[in-house]
C-alpha cells in the first residue's frame, strides 16, 4: 500500500471540473477499498491561473471532501509550468504522484495498472495512447508527426505519451534538478532516468468544454519542444549553408561561360530567383538561431517557473 496524489492542471475548466473531480474520486476510493492505495491519498488540483470559476469549484471540493486539494498559481503559466508546480509542491506528502489532464481525455482506468507497475518497482509509469480514434484526422497527423519530427530531430521522447504519467516521489525529486525555464517534461522525464514502463490506453474524447490548446498555441508547444530539447536545427542550418556556398560554385562557373558566350541579360529570371531563395533562407537561419539565443537569454535569468499564490489542504 503506497500514498498516491493524482495531479491535475486545471486552465478555465469550469464546464468539466465537477465531473472530473467525481470520476476521480470514485477512482482513488475504489483504489482505497482493494488496499492499492493508503487513506492518505488525494486529488490535487492545480488552478493554473483561470479567468472563471475553477478555483471556486476547487475550494468548495475541498470544504466538501478533504480528499481534493487545491494549489492556486499566482497567474496563468502554461500546462507544463502548472504541472511542475503541482508535483513539486505535493512530493514531499506522497510516495507516487500521477498527472493527468482535468478533461478526462486520460483514461483513468489506466491508473490500477500503472500502481501495479509502480509496486513492482518502476519510478516512472508512461500512459501510451494505443490509437487515436476519437480525434480528427488533423489533429492525428500533426501530433503523430510532431513525435516522428521528435525522434528524427534525436530527442528522446516516448512515442504517443503526452503528460499522463506516474512518477515516484524521488523521480519527480529528480525532475525538480532540472532547472531550465523552457520546460518540455515529455522530454524532460525520460532524461531522469529510473525503471520505466509504459502503459496503453485509448484517449478518449473531452467531457465537457472546449480544447485549451488550439492551432496556434500547438505549433509554438512544438516548437518549444524541439528547440529545448535538440540542437539539430541548427546544424542543419550549416549543411544548408555549406550545401548553397557548393551550388555558388557551380553557378560562378555556370554565368562565367554565360559572360563570354555573350549571353548576359537573359540571365535575369535566374537572378531575381536566386535573391529570393538566398534572402529566404538566410532570414529562415537568422530566425532559427534568434530563437535559440533567446532561450539562452530566458535561462540566464533563472526566473521562478511559478509562484503559489496559495495551497489548501
Ligand atoms: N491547461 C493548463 N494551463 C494552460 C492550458 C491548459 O493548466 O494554459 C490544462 C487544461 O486545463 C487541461 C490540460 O492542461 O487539464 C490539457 O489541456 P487541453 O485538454 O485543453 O489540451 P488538449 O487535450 O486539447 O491537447
Ligand atoms: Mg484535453
């Protein structure tokens, strides 16, 4: 028997909160009743600074049942930020911690056989999405492809695993080390290292409420992803470099028989075509590597990932 805290970001859930927290209750309870997990568990909530009337649903929870908790960031800092909060805040009460997203999109029927896996010795537990059925076709091949990209690029990332995990409290200690500011955990744990397993589940659809992460703000999560974890891109950028600075040669060459078999103004296509490839890729470079200097510029400055602005229970 081991103490397990589900940890759950909540951003604007208002629409899904009260149902979640009950799916989730019922869950730990019967956890309670087989001996799984010890009377002390709890569902931790996380209020990542929303504009609706989450935390108000979080403290009537908890004056309901002491079995929720709640921790009130001081603003709003992303998925990842609030995630890292709750785990951080909650490792020194628990023996296991679990995240998992406030929409019920985690299956939370995975949760018994990644307690199974953690009392036979793993720190960390992944859930793995074994199909995508319920989500658009859109949203498959971008995601799908985000984690080939991912792979490709030598980032060490779990296959189909988004923020559904277990991890023990001193693996989520470990996690704390890790210092950086541009946090992409899905990159992050794998680094920490530990026995690990994996476990399979369908996602399912979102209960209630709409998606926090639309296009947009998926691309820049991408992306974040692949310039915090890898340096690739930038080695690319010299091969490209190196590749042009090639095709130059054979283009010197190419408009010098040009020049002396008199042939120089038709040369006019080719050259509005090569300024325009040219400059393209350069600005494309100078963004790549602008973007990297800026993650230098955020890390020097070792802000707080977050800030509790206050945590019941
Ligand atoms: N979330 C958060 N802060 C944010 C955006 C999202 O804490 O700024 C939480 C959100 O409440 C949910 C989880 O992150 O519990 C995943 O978000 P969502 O379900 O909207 O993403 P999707 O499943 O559509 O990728
Ligand atoms: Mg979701």
């Amino acid at each position: 028997m081991f103490t397990l805290f589900l940890v759950v970001p909540c951003y604007n859930e208002e629409e899904v909160l009260p149902e979640s927290a009950a799916v989730l209750r019922d869950k730990l309870r019967a956890l309670q009743k087989e001996g799984t997990v010890s009377t002390e568990s709890r569902i931790v909530f996380v209020n990542d600074g929303s504009r609706d009337r989450t935390w108000e649903i979080i403290k009537a929870l908890h004056a309901a049942d002491p079995i929720f908790r709640g921790i009130s960031l001081s603003r709003n800092r992303g998925h990842q930020n609030a995630l890292l909060a709750g785990l951080l805040t909650v490792q020194d009460e628990c023996d296991a911690a679990i995240s998992l997203d406030a929409d019920l999109q985690d299956d939370v029927n995975a949760i018994d056989e990644m307690a199974q896996k953690f009392s036979e010795g793993c720190d960390i537990v992944y859930g793995v999405r074994s199909g995508r059925k319920k989500d658009s076709f859109f949203k498959r091949f971008t995601a799908e492809g985000f984690y080939r990209m991912m792979q490709f690029l030598g980032a060490d990332t779990v296959f189909n695993h988004a923020d559904f995990r277990l991890m023990s409290a001193r693996a989520i200690k470990a996690l704390g080390e890790f210092r950086e500011v541009n946090l992409f955990l899905r990159g992050l744990v794998p680094m920490v290292g530990f026995r690990s397993d994996c476990v399979y589940y369908e996602r399912l659809e979102r209960k209630a409420g709409e998606s926090k992460y639309p296009l947009g703000k998926m691309l820049s999560f991408a992306f974040e992803g692949i310039t915090s974890l890898s340096v690739k891109p930038i080695r690319f950028i010299t091969l490209l470099g190196a590749f042009v600075f090639l095709c130059s040669f054979a283009i010197l060459i190419y408009s010098l028989i040009r020049h002396f078999t008199g042939n120089t103004v038709r040369g006019w296509t080719f050259l509005a075509v090569s300024i325009w490839a040219l400059g393209g890729i350069q600005l494309l470079s100078i963004g790549v590597i602008g973007e990297y200097i800026g993650k230098v510029y955020l890390e020097t400055k070792k802000r707080p990932r977050y800030i509790v602005d206050q945590y019941i229970k």
